[in-house]
C-alpha cells in the first residue's frame, strides 16, 4: 500500500522568512525558501495521520485541502511541533474526539499547557478533546493496518521520537541517534533528516553532520527538514548535494512504498 508523504512545513522554529529579518534568505521571492513550522502528512488507503501539530498548523490545513485526520504523532513537546493544538477544533467538530499519540512526558506537559483541551473537569464549551495514546521507543504500534515504530533520538539531552512507516522514516530535531537505533533504520527507500544550518549547533544537526548520519544509514533517498535561514537559498544548497540528498520544501509530495 503506497505511503503518500506531503511535507506541510520544514523550516525551523522561527520559520522563513524570520519576523523582521533582513537577511537575503528571508527576503528571498523563491517560494522554496518559505518554510513554515516542521511537519509532515502521512496517507494511505483513506488515513491521514499528521507528525507534530505546530503555530502554522492551521495554514498548513487550509493548504493541503485536509478535511480529515486520523490522529496527530508528537515527536516531542517545544511550541514549534505543538502549539497548534487548539486548531484541530473543525475536525473535532465534524469527527469527534481526535486521537494523538505521544510519549507519557510530552502528554503530562500538553496537560499543563493545554489544560482546557485535557481537563474533565469545567471543560469550556468549544474546546476540542482528544483520545490519548501513550507510545514509547521500545513498542511499535498499529495505525491503519501499518506498522509504526518509534525510534529514540537525542535533541541535545532531550529525547525525541522519531517514526518509521514502512520504508519510509521521519526524524526530526535530531542531534545523535541511540546506537540501536540503527537496527531499526535498515533499508530504507526514504529517510527525512532534520539539518539546521551550515554552522555547528549544540541541539541541532548542522548540514555536515545529517549527511554523515545519512551516509551511515544509507537510505535510497534522504530530504533534509527543520531548515534555518542561515541554511542558504535552496536553489544554491541543492546543487551542492549528493546526488541522492534533496532539500524538502513546502509542499513537496513524495510516495514511499
């Protein structure tokens, strides 16, 4: 059953362009280097799951036409992959409680920060509820009739899960990878890596390290995410690639079998 992978934003934190910045790249007319908040939609077979839920969240819906979703994963919890989750509201409406699925850290802060959506108790009219799912990195789990394994990743000393479908794998906010987390990287026709830049950063992949990673894992085709400003324009980095690595960009739509 072949996987449909939409990336719905893959720039960094802050987006491109930057609020307020003058460098070339955020004053750039390539639409390539207008990234909105990481994220990508995963469809098949009539299911559309999407990895993180950002402050672009809503945008990134009303672009790709979505009008329904099956579940959101949670690689982690900063604001850039979660501070959209008041915007399932319309599919919560139409569908229901909406199903996310998280590691037990990421779910205790959402229900700090989103207590309104969490709470049983006085919940505000017209907020959205959703069904919870636990996951961690040691158990795969089922959506859709596909197999979904978590994989552990290091984002500095923060854990992050990274998911593998088929052979398809999304990691983002990666700066080391667990040893035996390889195993699970095998044979991959698509691996999506997160590069933030060409400098070095503590938290982040730069670009030398995420090719040396995909160098390692050797999937058939990498697409890099998460992109800074400072990353370059995306017509000048992509040249500079293996002929194999490819810069993501909004909207870019890849099939993986």
């Amino acid at each position: 059953i072949m996987l449909k992978i939409t990336f719905l934003g893959t720039g960094t934190s802050q987006g491109i362009p930057v609020i307020g910045s003058q460098h070339p790249v955020c004053l750039s007319d390539d639409p390539k280097d207008k990234r909105l908040r990481v994220s990508v939609l995963l469809q098949w077979e009539g299911h559309s799951f999407v990895v993180d839920c950002g402050p672009d969240f809503r945008q990134q819906m009303i672009r790709c036409k979505l009008d329904q979703l099956d579940g959101i994963l949670f690689t982690h919890e900063h604001a850039d992959h979660t501070a959209g989750l008041d915007d399932i509201r319309p599919f919560f409406f139409r569908q229901g409680d909406i199903p996310i699925y998280l590691s037990e850290r990421v779910h205790q802060n959402l229900a700090y920060r989103f207590n309104y959506i969490f709470s049983e108790h006085n919940k505000y009219p017209g907020a959205p509820s959703v069904n919870v799912n636990i996951i961690d990195t040691e158990n795969p789990f089922e959506l859709g009739k596909k197999k979904i394994t978590p994989i552990a990743i290091q984002h500095n000393k923060l854990p992050v899960m990274g998911f593998r479908v088929d052979n398809f794998a999304y990691l983002t906010d990666v700066k080391t990878l667990v040893e035996k987390e390889f195993e699970k990287l095998q044979n991959l026709d698509h691996l999506v890596l997160s590069a933030l830049r060409i400098e070095p950063h503590k938290n982040h992949l730069n670009l030398e390290e995420a090719l040396g990673l995909i160098d390692k894992i050797k999937p058939r085709k990498a697409y890099l995410t998460h992109i800074s400003h400072l990353m370059g324009f995306h017509e000048e980095v992509s040249k500079e690639l293996p002929s194999n690595v490819f810069l993501a960009y909004d909207n870019l739509t890849i099939e993986s079998n």
